[in-house]
C-alpha cells in the first residue's frame, strides 16, 4: 500500500481547470439568462404600494424592469392610468393600505381611470414613478402623473435622482433610458466634470472624491447588470421564494419571501397627539419659517423668481411629461400652522400660492391642497391622515378629469 498522500480537491482542479472554468461560465450564463427573464416578470403580489418590506428600508429594490412590468400590467384598454410618483406625502405614510388617499382618489376617478401608486419615501419627481412614466408616454399609453412639488421651487439631486439613484442608473444600463437631450448632455459630458474641484481646501476635495466614487458606483454596477441582470433575478427570488439579506424587519427569519411582509402602517390606529407633541412645535416652526423667510419663499413675497421657480420645476421633466404631470403643493399641518403669529401666517398662506402661480406661469399643472384642511387632516407636520388623505383625493380629482380631457378628447 502507498504511502503517498492522496491530492487534495484543489490540487485536481488545479491540474484539470477546465472542467471547472466551463462550469462556472455555464452558471454565470444561466444566471443571466434566469435574469433576463426574471425582468420579464411582475413579482408584486396584490401591491398597493411600495411599502418597507418591499422597499430599500427592508434591503430589497424593486428593479425598473419590473416596476415597469408591474405597470404595463395596469394599462387597461379605453382607460386613464394615473400613476402617482413623489415622496412619502403621496406614499400615503399617516394612512393605513385600506384607507389610502390612491384608493379614494379611485373611487372619485371612476372606472374610467386606474390608479397605481408608485411613491416611495424621499423620492424626488424625476426619480422612480417619474421614469416608469416617461416610458408609458413613449409607448402611448392614456396617462397622467401626479407627484410633489417642492416648496423650495426644485429639488436636489440631479439627473440620477437623490435617494434612488439605483433605479436610474439600472434603466440607464439596460439601454431604457429614452433620448433626451438635457439628460444626454449630462450623461456623456457633465457627469465627471460635476466632481472636478481646481480649488486647494483639501476638505472640498475630499468630499467630492467621495461623491465621484459613489456615483461611479452606480454608474459601473448600472453597466454591469445591464448584460448580467442579476438584480432581477436576486429581486425575483427574493420576493417569491427565499430572501438572502439579512434585515430587522424580518427578523428573526430573515430568509422570508418579501412578499409575505404586509404593510403594517398603522394609521388612525396611533392618537393624533402622537403626532403633534408640544416638545416639537419650535423645531416645526423653524422648518415652516423657512418657507417664507430664506431663499425662494423671500424672493416671491417680493414678486421675484416666478420665472426661476418654474425653471425648476421643468429642469428634470422631459417635454413629453410636461402636459401629462400634476404637481401637488402640500401645505404643512394646521395644528403647526396655526401656531405661527398672524402676520407670519399670512406670509405662509402667501409664499404658498405664489408657489402655485409660478408654477402655472411656466405652463404646468399644479394644485395647492390643504389651505382650509383641518388640524386633525394631518398626521404629523408633513403626511395627512386618512381624513386628509380623502379630501387630497377629492380635491384632485376634478383636475384629473380635466387633464385627460384636454390631452385625450372628452369621454363619448
């Protein structure tokens, strides 16, 4: 018998690579196949909204070809779809899923009309919702968008969005961004020049070098997953079958399918004084003052910057959406609005409209909501509660019903 020690399993491969160099190829390819056809899919299962466990704040992101997917899935023949984008105003945090302002703002619309709400918390109008329907209007579809508007007459961010620059940069890869000229300018010539810095404060630089390699980030794993396609495939397993990230929210059996996570926003179920503690008034009024005393609100009370506003608000909005968009002007809550001295709230109320008439100077469609809602039609300082969330869909719905006619004839 020998004494020779047998080869361990890396010294076979090792002496036989290619075996195992076929095998791995074959896997990545099948991956990207799997992926690729994961991207066909529509993995939402009765969505409602985009809510945490199927959300970043849970570790899963929807990709765009499945938000799109999940979208054309809406398009129903000789019918309006209204796809609501924004932040968590429009989301409907304050509002149980049963008792959501999209779904009232269904039952004002009609059959005539499919409401799909594709908000997510911190998203900016040109981010998430405002991309799905830049492609439907390509294809032709029947539609109206309605999102936020900024009370600071723009929003950070640029092309890419702020907080869900994963979303642009995974369409932007795929070859599904449409061409736009503003945007293709930025893409191609002014992406890297945003991060150049000639100065000598080693601080600055410091700060946009960190930026320059985020956003490169995004942009490489944007390339990258626009031939592998492995976020629709982890997306896709995710949701259907096992989760393979760990997060607190399903804890402690982290491997459940997202879509066994339920939307547990807890609406009228927490106290109105939850929301509108006396501890929080000062902190809220500073953010209420700053709407009419710094920067833009300052300008307007003054009958300045009614063409910059506008500006602003048409920067990220391609030609084809301009016409097709509603832009919701939220007053902050009442409770907060009524602690302001009468002279500062007379500034409020006033900064707010000049928002509206600026907005409407540039050609676009805007409704400022909230003037005469009461204390109790807010959840908080930002979000409505479910009360408010019906009279918002209320209000809407009138402008709704004349948008689609002047962009798409009377109904027979």
């Amino acid at each position: 018998m020998s004494d020779e020690p047998r080869p361990t399993f890396l010294a076979r491969v090792a002496r036989r690579p290619l075996p195992v160099l076929l095998g791995l190829a074959v896997g990545f390819l099948g991956c990207c196949v799997a992926g690729r056809v994961a991207a066909r899919q529509q993995p939402f299962k009765n969505f409602v909204r985009f809510h945490p466990g199927i959300a970043p704040e849970s570790h899963y992101y929807p990709t765009y070809s499945q938000t799109l997917n999940l979208a054309r899935q809406h398009v129903k023949p000789d019918t309006t779809l209204v796809i609501v984008g924004g932040n968590s105003v429009l989301y409907g945090v304050g509002q149980r899923p049963t008792h959501l302002w999209s779904k009232h703002l269904q039952e004002e619309l009609g059959d005539d009309y499919v409401v799909l709400n594709l908000a997510m918390r911190g998203s900016h109008p040109n981010e998430f919702g405002g991309l799905i329907a830049e492609q439907l209007a390509a294809d032709g579809v029947r539609l109206v968008v309605v999102t936020i508007g900024s009370e600071g007459g723009g929003w950070g961010g640029l092309w890419d969005g702020q907080f869900y620059r994963y979303f642009f940069w995974d369409a932007w890869g795929k070859g599904q961004l449409l061409p736009h000229p503003p945007r293709d300018r930025w893409l191609t010539d002014e992406f890297e020049a945003q991060y150049e810095y000639k100065g000598d404060d080693p601080a600055v630089r410091k700060v946009l070098d960190a930026q320059r390699r985020e956003a490169l980030e995004f942009r490489h794993r944007g390339r990258i997953d626009g031939v592998a396609y492995a976020a629709d495939l982890w997306t896709y397993i995710a949701d259907r079958y096992r989760g393979t990230v760990w997060t607190p929210m399903k804890y402690p059996k982290f491997w459940q399918p997202h879509r066994e996570l339920a939307d547990h926003e807890p609406g009228a179920l927490v106290p109105w004084e939850a929301g509108h503690q006396p501890a929080t008034v000062d902190p809220e009024l500073r953010i209420l003052r700053g709407q009419f005393q710094t920067g833009v609100g300052y300008n307007l009370l003054r009958g300045n910057y009614y063409r910059e506003v506008g500006e602003q608000y048409k920067k990220f909005l391609p030609p084809s959406l301009e016409e097709r968009v509603l832009f919701v002007l939220r007053m902050e809550g009442m409770y907060y609005r009524n602690k302001l001295p009468p002279d500062e709230r007379k500034e409020y109320d006033e900064v707010f409209r000049r928002y509206r008439d600026a907005v409407r100077q540039a050609g676009l469609n805007v409704e400022l909501v909230g003037e005469r809602y009461e204390e109790r039609d807010y959840a908080d300082r930002s979000h409505l509660s479910e009360s408010g969330g019906r009279k918002l869909a209320t209000d809407l719905a009138p402008t709704i019903r004349a948008m689609n006619a002047k962009l798409y004839g009377p109904r027979p």
